[in-house]
C-alpha cells in the first residue's frame, strides 16, 4: 500500500476500495469492516430494530397479560379505568406526540446539517419528556393518596375491589415500565445532546441521532396504545 | 451517509393528524358503541402508530429488510396474542355447559362480572 500514489494527492486509502478506483477520505466515524457509510447506518438502523423487535416482544407479554384480564373481568375494567384521570393522561398523550415531533424535527435537522435546530429540538424533545414524567408523578402520588396502590393497603369502594386491584396492578406495571423507557430515554438523549454541542453530528453521519430517535418514536408508540387501553376502557359507562 | 430528507411540512402534517386522531379516540370513547368501543380504540390507536412508523421513523424510506423485520416482530407479537386468548377465552367450553362459571374453579366466574 505503501507504494500507491492517488492521482488526486489524497492519501492512500485504509485497505479497501479497489485500487485505481478513486476514494475519499474516510469518514472518522466509518468503521473499516462496511464498505461504505450508508451500509454501516443501513446495517445500524437494522440493528436498531431488531432491538425494538425484542422490546415490541417485551411490551407484548404485558399486553397479552392485560387482554386475558380484561376479557374475564370486563366491569373491573370499567370501574379501574374510571379512577385514572383522563385529563392528565390526554395531556400526556399529546405532550408525548409532540416530544415526538421535535424528535423527527431533530434528526432532519442533522441530516440537512442544520445546528442551532437540532439542539433546539433536542432540548425540547428532553424537556418536554420530563413534563410527561412530572404529570405522571402526580397521576401516581394520587394513586398512593387514595390507596389505589396494589398490596395490603389497598382500598377500592366497589364491587369487584380485587379484581379492580389487578387493574391497577397492570397499570402500574405497563405505565411503570413505559416510564422507565422514558427516564432510559432521558440518558440517551442527553449524550445525543452533548455530542451535537461538540458539533460530532454532520449530514456525512449523524447514526446516533437517528437511533435515538427510533427509540423515542418507539415509547411514543407503546404510550399510544396504553392511553385508550388504560384510560378509555369504558367512558361510555357500558358496563359501569 | 445519503437518508431521505422530508420536507418539514410533512413532520407537522402528521403531528397535525395524529392530535386529530387523538380527539377522535376521546370523542369515541365516550360515544355509547357497546362492544364497538373496544375495536374503534384500537384501530384508532393502530392507526396513529403506523402513521409514526411510516414517517416519523422513517420505515416509509427504509430497506426492503428493515421493513421485513419490523412485519416479523409484528407477527410474532400476532402469534402470542392470538394462541395465548384461543387457550384462556375458550376454558370452561367444553368442561362446563354454561361455559365458564361458578361452577368451574380453572376459568374465571364471568356471571358476577357480565354487564347487566
């Protein structure tokens, strides 16, 4: 390799790229074993899925466990879901939708290379996470104060308390670990927000903000699907 | 590193779409469907979520094998939904002729939970 000489007085390249072929710098973040950027981004975004794949699964046996309920125990459904705070969680619902906004707002504006945007969006992705997490504090706080709490003190007037206890288990459980995936979220984000202040983040490569916001997408996603499952059981009064 | 670009007006034309959709699934909870309550909320709900896939994630312009994987995952999550409730919601068929009931102490007691 020593001996190659590029006509265009680039330095020789790593070790790949046919000889005689012109070839570009390489980019710093280009890992030698992909023989070009977009098929190391293609092979992350794949990897990036199959990792959602898992979490989908994940989510999944939760779901699965929530329908089995709610088929056998369609009034306790109703009453449990009656308790939760339907304001609070619309609230969340559309806080949590356009967090995801400002999140594709925010890997365009790498792709397209466009600073200040990207930081800003990142900024307000991250804050507006956390104003869905403060709301949910307060959903839970309200859950401890009127003893809605699955465990011995539990304390439901009605008339299928034990029933709405596995309620409000689930509810626990699928919030709780959504939730997690928010506060997960929070250190991805933060470290996606660091590197785009150092200015690590250009149209050549910006992987890591659109993985970040794959994720973020996906919690979204999940959050879609636990509003109406949670909160809008049986507004109607069907059953109550 | 060569992504497809959207124009900004489509990131807020989904935005837009999705809070409509959100309306929407408040408005019909509330609306008296009986046992249609259940399906519009998550049809509504699926809907809002492929419109995220698509475009917010991108899925829209991505690989033949990225979209293969996510209709895997899918698929799978099909698979446990719907042989795990063959198996819960059809105990007590054929073991109790009123189907699940008191009498049946494996499947749960639906007489003191049907709607009136």
């Amino acid at each position: 390799m020593a001996a190659h000489v590029d006509p265009h007085g680039h330095p020789p390249p790593h070790g790949y790229g046919a000889a005689g072929v012109h070839v570009h710098e390489p980019h710093p973040a280009h890992q030698h074993h992909f023989e070009t950027m977009e098929q190391q981004a293609e092979a992350a975004t794949l990897g990036m899925w199959l990792f959602l794949a898992t979490e989908v699964l994940f989510f999944g046996g939760l779901f699965t466990t929530y329908l089995i309920y709610r088929m056998w125990y369609p009034a306790a459904w109703s009453e449990g879901s009656l308790e939760l705070d339907i304001v609070l969680g619309s609230v969340n619902t559309v806080v949590l939708i356009t967090s995801s906004l400002t999140m594709a707002l925010a890997v365009r504006a790498a792709q397209t290379g466009h600073q200040r945007p990207l930081i800003r969006n990142l900024i307000l992705t991250i804050i507006l996470g956390l104003v869905f997490l403060v709301i949910k504090f307060f959903e839970y706080k309200h859950k401890f104060d009127v003893g809605h709490v699955p465990g011995p003190n539990f304390h439901f007037e009605g008339a299928h308390a034990g029933q709405v206890e596995l309620f409000i288990t689930l509810y626990f459980a699928m919030t709780g670990l959504h939730a997690l995936h928010m506060v997960i979220g929070f250190g991805i984000m933060s470290v996606i927000l660091w590197m785009a202040m150092k200015q690590r983040f250009s149209p050549a490569w910006y992987t890591p903000v659109e993985l970040a916001g794959l994720y973020w997408h996906f919690v979204d996603i999940v959050w879609i699907f636990l509003f109406p499952l949670l909160y809008l059981v049986d507004r109607a009064g069907h059953y109550a | 590193m060569s992504g497809h670009v959207a124009p900004k007006s489509l990131y807020f034309g989904i935005f837009g779409t999705l809070m409509l959709l959100t309306g929407l699934t408040i408005a019909a909870a509330f609306t008296p469907l009986g046992s249609f309550n259940f399906p519009v909320a998550i049809s509504i709900a699926i809907a809002k979520a492929t419109l995220v896939i698509l475009f917010f994630m991108h899925v829209k312009y991505s690989s033949r094998l990225t979209k293969l994987t996510i209709v895997t995952a899918l698929f799978f999550l099909g698979i446990m939904f719907a042989l795990t409730l063959t198996d819960y919601a059809s105990r007590g068929w054929y073991t109790n002729p009123r189907g699940s009931g008191p009498g049946n102490t494996v499947g749960p007691n639906l007489q003191s939970t049907s709607p009136k």
